[in-house]
C-alpha cells in the first residue's frame, strides 16, 4: 500500500522534534529564549535551569537545580525579590548583550549586571559546576565571562564558589538567606568574609548586627570553623593581595555537598547520600548558644559545657550580679581592678579558644610571642595579646585594648590560645612574688641579651665582610677577576636607588636599574636586611655565577660589600619572561617561533648547568620570573642563590631546608627534601607548559575542574584534546604538530617519578629533531585536584619590611 508523502514527512518531523526535546541544550543564544516551561541542561546533565514555584507557593522564579537528584534541590535564584504573577516569564539576551528575565507585560523583572556587550555574539551556559556564566562566544578564552552567578550567590555555596572578596574588582560576594523555605525573597541574614579588622573572619549577621563569627584566621583554620581535610571535601582559604575568600572542593567527583544559609542564620552542611536518597545534614553553626555572637558580654567567657555556660574572665566580675543571677549575660564584666602597668601584673593563658572579636587592635607580623608579652605588657591599655599565625609554633603579635568580645572555650581541639592581662592583686599571692622576679629577670636578660645580640652582629658582619673580601681575592687569584663596587659608586648609578629605577623585588629584596659612569647599563640586587638570603647564599651566588659563562645565563658584573650587600648584573632590557607570558598586557610580538626560541634557549642554559660548564650545578628555583630577556629576547636564566653545586659522580642529594617556588618544585624536592637535575626537569616541564599556554601553574583554575595546569594539560592529552591547551593569544602563529610535540615534552618532564624524566640533552635532541620519536608521558607529579593553595606547607617567605603589615599568606618563593 502507497504511503502519501505527506505521512511520510509528517513522521520525520515527528522524530526530528522528538530528538531535539531529548537532546541537552546547555546554551542560549542571543536568538533564543528560555519560557516557562523550557530549561538548560549542563553538557553533563548535573544542573538544571529553568522557572519553578518554591512550595505550595504560586510565583514563578527562574532558578537552577541539581538535574541528577531526584529531591528537587535548587541552588540559584535570579528574581527572588520580584517573582513571575504567572508562567509567562521569559528569559533572553537582551540588545546590550546582557541576560533580561521579563514577564507578559515587558517588564525587566530581573537582569545581570555586566558591561555592555554586542548581544549578537553573547551567549548564555550552564556549567556542570552549576554556574550560568555570559560570554562572547567569539573569544575562545576558557573562564573569561562577561558576567557569572558563582559572582552573585543565592543562598546556597556550591563547590568552587567563592564566598569573599576579588579586591582587583571590589566585589562582595556573599551568601543571602531567603525569607522562609516558600520565599527565596532576601531574607534578614548574610554569610560572608569579613575584612574590617584586617585579619579575616567569616561572619553571618542579621541586617547589620553580627550573628555569628567564625574567628580570625590563623594560619590554619578559623576559630569555629570546620576546615580540616576530610573525606568528604577539602576547605580552601584563600588571602592575597588581590582576593579573599573561602572555598571548598570535593574530596571525589562522586561527592554532591553544599553549603546553605538557612532562614534562621544557620549555615548548615549537607551530603547527598546515594543509598538513603536524600541529604544529610553534618554540621550547623550557629551550634549552640555559645556560637550566637557576644552571648556572654565583654571580657567574658562562654563554655558549653558548664553550667552556667558564661564566667567571667579571670580579674573581672559581672557588671550586673542581678542580671547574672537571672542568666542575663548581655551587660558582661568590668575589671575588679584597675590595670597600671605595676611589676606585678601578668598574663593568664587561656588555651584553646575562638579568639576575641577584632574591636580595637594593633598587629605586627614579625614579632614572636614573646616580644608580643612585653609590647603588651609596656601598654596599660593593652588587654591581651595572642599569635597572629598558629603555624610553626607560633608567630607574629596581635594585641587587644579595651573590652574582649565573643571568647568561646572551644570543646575540641584548638589551636589558638590567647593570654589575658591580669592585676596583681589578682594573681595568686604565693605564685606573685615568684612571678614578678621572673618578670624583672626576664627583662633584664632582654636588655643584656639584646646588648650582647646587637654587638655580636656589628662583630659578626665584619667578619663575614672580611670573609666575603677575602673568598673574592682568592678567587681573582685564580683569575675570576670579579670587580668589587663601593657604595658610592652604585649610588650614584642607581641616583640614590630612586624609585623610578626600581625593576621589581623578588624575596630576596629589591632589584635596580643603574648606569656606571662609562655609560655601561646594570642591575643592582639589593639584599634586604632580612632577606632570605644570607651571606652563605649571597657568597653562594656570586663564586657560582662568576663561573658561569654561557649565552643563556645572566652575566655577573661585580658585587659590594660596603655597609650591605648587593650583587651588579648586566641588565636585561626586556625584563623577565613572566612580564611576557602573565602580564596584564600581553605583547602580540610573543608570537609562537619567539616563544619557541625561548624554549631553547632555556635548554642550552639547563643543559650547559648540568652538563658541560666545569662545574654541575642544579639551580633549584627555575621559574618564568628568573629567567630575563635581553634586547633580542634571548633568554637568560638568573637567581643562583639557591643553587647547588655537585660532583660529577654525584645523582642525588637531600636538604632539610626547602626552598624555591610552589608551583614548580618537584614532588620528591617538595616531600622528601631530595633533588638532583631531575628537579630543574621537572621546573623546566612547567614552565614550558606555561609558555604554551600562557597560565601560571598555580593560578590556573578552570570552571569545570580544580586541578592545576598539570592536571589539566593531562585530562586533555588523554581526551586527545590538546590544542584545547593552547594559548589564544598565539591565534594562527603556529605549526600545530610542533606545539603539540612541546606540550608532551613538557608532560614528559613533569612525570611523578624522576626516573622517567629525560634529561636535559634529550629534551634538546626531541624539541631539535623533527625525526625524534617520543615516548609517551606517564601521570605528572601533584596530579590531584586543589585541598588549599594557601594552606600549602609553608616555604621561607619573609617580608622586605619586618613591620610590615600584609594580607597575603605564607608561601614559597
């Protein structure tokens, strides 16, 4: 029997539809829309969104949800304060290339805040991370967005939010409670980081009143904070100079967890749980009474586990006994006593606590507890003191005046204690005398030791000086002829180290640009009093270097010991790689062959380090920012303070002292303390990645994963995906299977263990040779996704200033 034609292509259009409802669509395009009733489906069909009614509520919102989770979860809400009446919401990209959610009558109920943008090019995704991010589709930049939700949190954190600050933008981004569980309308609580007192703390308040603080940050956790590793995610605190904030990753991909805030200024911590299909709560805080903010009143303490949970602190006494006695705790505690700096006065150590609220403070980030007593002690307004950092056994001094705020004994484990100043006539009578002799004895001992200190280190600098001058004559006997600058002279080359010629600073202290009276360009590296670098590393540098000569490493031209020292380079025009590769303002010269030569040059400098120089020297801190270019953009590797000499029969060595640049460090370096050449391989394999892509290792965060460049230049060479690595910025500047032959090279140079590792004469003969087979990379080193960048171990870091105060965290160089 005939079918008409017409069936025919009435079925296939059936079909055709059937299958474009079934696919996931992930995008919006600025020709499309989403009505009620229409979603977006993540790629990989972990979040949804779409319009939806919270409860027996009858407004529609827009919204995203967990699209695997049978317990409908949502997790963003656009227009919470100004709801849809009924279904005909719908969203689009608007003329300006921004995100609109109108209704029947055109009204904007809601719209992203983005620059304008040319809306032909814009489009609109759903990340399986949950983000809906606006970009132009145009640019081919992964993370560059035009506007994101993770920017602009509802009440819910999501693995890879951040909760915080980008201090570059002066954005807030923080967590709002909805107004009950049928209202997400902005509800009366905020959950956020709080940067009023310098130090960080999590706070959640209610209008503009603090409800709960988490307590400053200490090197290792907030005070009242779960952020120790565990087997279901991985905290991560971030503090630098340009963002604040806090994060959490999952301990594995098949973890769902989530942070909220509810209607009641909890946030509370939930797991998915497959077995039982549905979401169990771990933690809450608020906990208990003890956590609502200031419970007991000024210069009080709460424990929950007394009864009653407030007393007041040792030295003070309720200021209202009646309102005491009827558990009324808000009025706090008065000194008994005035405080007036007598001899007998001292310090009782409360251990374990959730530190005093930062009202009025001072702080200074290079003292040590003990200094931080007698600073305190010398202030009669000073009320206590603790460490700033808990890690390392302690640094740093914060001190409190006037009244302590929200001190909680903590039931667990703590790492913070805090010392209180208490009168005399409040000490223990038998205990006081004893203590004031040990205050005198101490104190003198102070002035003697510090009298004793100051003239062994006049003594000690002479003779070292004398030292320096001696181990350079007697190497210009043996013809290093390295010429030794005065101080006037490089004073006059550097006009007094005036800061327009100031290059940049490294850890080591400041670098200047000079011109010798012959008119003869140089660097000056000026050591800091303080600077990680001592005299052995100063000495280090300058006998090794001095040896060195080779095209692809920087040239020393002399040193000065007068009154401090210094180290005179030939200066490089072009600065260092880093300013090329990272910087704001990427140089379009930077085209792939320029790159490429780089490559090399860097290989021959390693090459002739390990291999043909009369000595072997592994460098130990190879990073983009060491290696500097000249006029031609030739490369030269720099900084040899951390370098080590070693015997030609000689493979491996161990130190105790780490030292060099997370990010770069080889696993066995970094773990064991164990490093050979492998270890500049291994520096060498990251920063040829970066110069490939254009990201530094350890800033590199991408919205779909937590790992490092590393990782994920090897997802994408297992996904055969690797022009996915490229930098962009190269466009079409390169052949293709030659890039991709320099990116297994470099994955061949990062494996975990150093054996597998090539040296460096066979990195040069495969990027050399177009005939060169290459064996394939096995897993890099430090290929698991990011617990905390900032909670990494700490390296020898130390600030130019010692009183100094900074915002950044602890890391390598």
């Amino acid at each position: 029997m005939d079918i008409p034609c017409f069936s025919i292509l009435y079925f296939i259009s059936i079909c055709m539809f059937a299958l474009e409802v079934c696919k996931s669509v992930d995008v919006l395009s600025s020709s499309e829309t989403i009505r009620d009733g229409d979603t977006l489906v993540s790629a990989g069909e972990k979040f949804q969104l779409g319009f939806f009614s919270p409860g027996n509520s009858s407004y529609r919102f827009l919204a995203i949800w967990y699209h695997n989770i049978p317990e409908k979860t949502t997790v963003w809400v656009a227009n919470g304060d100004n709801p849809v009446n009924d279904s005909s919401g719908v969203l689009r990209i608007g003329s300006e290339g921004k995100l609109v959610l109108v209704d029947q009558a055109e009204r904007v109920l809601w719209s992203s805040n983005n620059m304008n943008a040319t809306s032909q090019s814009v489009v609109a995704k759903l990340l399986d991370s949950g983000n809906l991010v606006l970009k132009d589709d145009s640019e081919n930049v992964s993370g560059n967005y035009l506007w994101q939700s993770f920017d602009h949190p509802s009440n819910t954190l999501l693995v890879g939010m951040k909760l915080g600050w980008d201090l570059r933008m002066g954005l807030d981004r923080h967590m709002t409670s909805w107004k009950s569980a049928e209202d997400p309308s902005t509800g009366d609580f905020t959950f956020g980081v709080d940067l009023g007192g310098i130090i960080p703390q999590l706070v959640i308040r209610k209008g503009r009143v603090k409800y709960f603080r988490s307590g400053p940050w200490n090197g290792i956790q907030f005070g009242r904070m779960p952020m120790v590793p565990n087997l279901i995610f991985i905290p991560k605190f971030v503090n630098n100079s340009q963002e604040v904030y806090f994060t959490f990753n999952h301990f594995n991909e098949s973890t769902i967890t989530r942070l909220v805030l509810n209607a009641s200024g909890n946030h509370q911590r939930y797991l998915w749980s497959e077995k039982t299909q549905e979401w169990t709560m771990i933690y809450m805080l608020p906990y208990d009474a003890c956590d609502v903010y200031g419970k007991c009143g000024s210069n009080s303490m709460c424990t929950i586990s007394n009864s009653p949970i407030c007393s007041c602190m040792i030295g003070y006494q309720p200021k209202s006994q009646a309102e005491w006695d009827t558990l009324v705790w808000s009025s706090g505690c008065v000194s008994k006593n005035p405080f007036n700096c007598s001899k007998g006065e001292g310090f009782k150590r409360l251990k374990g606590v959730k530190m005093p609220d930062l009202l009025q403070f001072t702080m200074n980030t290079s003292m040590s507890l003990k200094e931080c007593e007698l600073e305190c002690f010398k202030n009669c307004s000073c009320r206590a003191y603790a460490n700033i950092d808990a890690t390392g056994g302690g640094s740093g001094c914060l001190l409190w005046f006037g009244d302590l705020l929200d001190v909680r004994i903590l039931s667990r484990s703590a790492n913070q204690d805090l010392y209180i100043r208490v009168s005399a006539s409040d000490l223990d009578s038998v205990n006081s005398k004893g203590k004031e002799w040990v205050a005198v004895a101490i104190s003198m001992a102070f002035v003697v030791l510090s009298v004793v200190l100051y003239f062994c280190i006049v003594w000690k600098r002479k003779k070292h000086a004398q030292g320096i001058t001696f181990d350079l004559q007697a190497e210009d006997e043996n013809n290093l002829h390295l010429p030794i600058f005065d101080m006037v002279t490089i004073l006059r080359a550097t006009n007094n180290f005036c800061d327009s010629n100031k290059l940049g600073e490294g850890g080591f202290g400041p670098v200047y640009k000079g011109q010798l009276s012959n008119g003869q360009e140089i660097a000056v590296k000026r050591l800091s009093e303080d600077s990680r670098q001592g005299l052995n590393e100063f000495k280090n540098e300058v006998m090794l270097i001095a040896k060195l000569q080779h095209r692809n490493l920087v040239r020393l031209r002399g040193c000065c010991i007068e009154e401090e020292r210094m180290l005179i380079y030939e200066y490089m025009p072009n600065g260092s790689l880093d300013s090329f590769i990272f910087g704001k303002t990427r140089e379009n010269s930077l085209v792939w062959r320029r790159r490429f030569d780089i490559i090399i040059g860097i290989v021959r400098g390693l090459l002739y380090l390990h291999q043909d120089s009369r000595l072997r020297i592994i460098h130990r801190d190879l990073k983009a920012s060491n290696v500097l270019l000249d006029n031609e953009m030739n490369p030269k590797i720099s900084d040899f303070g951390v370098a080590r000499v070693f015997g030609r029969d000689q493979s491996l060595a161990k130190t105790k002292r780490i030292v060099g640049t997370y990010g770069y460090m080889a696993p066995e370096y970094t773990i064991d303390g164990l490093f050979s050449t492998k270890s500049d391989v291994f520096s060498f394999g990251v920063l040829l990645l970066e110069i490939i892509c254009g990201k530094r290792n350890r800033e590199f965060n991408h919205p779909d994963h937590c790992f490092n460049l590393l990782g994920h230049a090897w997802k994408l060479w297992l996904k055969r995906k690797v022009p996915d690595f490229i930098d962009p910025q190269l466009q079409n500047s390169f052949d293709l299977s030659e890039v991709v032959k320099c990116i297994q090279v470099g994955l061949l140079c990062v494996q975990r263990h150093p054996d597998d590792r090539p040296n460096m004469s066979s990195v040069l003969l495969m990027l050399d040779s177009e005939s060169a087979s290459l064996p394939q990379p096995k897993q890099p080193g430090f290929y698991i996704e990011r617990s905390s960048e900032n909670t990494d171990v700490e390296m020898s870091r130390r600030d130019g200033n010692s009183n100094k105060i900074t915002m950044t965290l602890l890391e390598g160089r």
